[in-house]
C-alpha cells in the first residue's frame, strides 16, 4: 500500500487554520489496518512529488522492493522530520503502531 501525505496530514489543524486531527487520526487507523490485516504501507511525502525533491522516485522503488524482500507488516515513512515530530509522532507514542513497526527508508541504507 502506498499513502501519498500532503500538509494536512502533518499541521494539525484543517483548511480555515482551526485546531483539527482528523486527517492524522484517519492516517493512525490506515497504519493500524495496514499492520493488522499484514501489509506494508509505505508513505511518501506530497511536497517531494510535487517538486521532484529528495529522489522520492528512488525511495519509492527501494521501499517498494525492500517490503517485497520482507513482507512483515510495518510501515515505511521516508527519513523526514514530518515523520519525527509533531502531531504524527504525538498520536502514535500510546498506539500499536510505533516504531517497532516502523522502518526509516533512506536511500543510502538500500544501496549499502
């Protein structure tokens, strides 16, 4: 499973700037199906598709192979800070889906 994340997944807030999780709590419960039900979801930030930044081609194909060589369901977030920090962080730190689930794919680890 692939999940493309643009700025709403990551503010906390919706489009008129009011304090909101919607989008990251629905993000929350993908994770927890996706694990559940034995996928890998691997996600990929909206900003570097749009502007072709931070060889999100690359990262894409080598999280995509990396699940096809392990398949244990997990989710696969790129070495970012949006995946660090912030509200994404706050609503995983007392769910089942942390980082003994979650892999940081960067580049480099793949082609090591």
């Amino acid at each position: 499973m692939i999940e493309l994340d643009g700025y709403l997944h990551f503010c906390g807030k919706d489009f008129s700037g009011n304090p909101c999780d919607e989008v990251s709590q629905r993000d929350l419960m993908k994770e927890s199906w996706a694990v559940e039900n034995n996928y890998v979801l691997v996600r990929v930030l909206q900003t570097d598709v749009w502007f072709d930044r931070a060889d999100w081609q690359s990262y894409l194909l080598n999280s995509l192979a990396a699940a096809g060589l392990d398949s244990r369901p997990r989710v696969i977030v790129p070495d970012a800070p949006e995946y660090q920090a912030g509200i994404y962080c706050e609503l995983r730190a007392g769910s089942g889906v942390g980082s003994r689930q979650k892999d940081k794919v960067s580049i480099a680890s793949l082609t090591d």
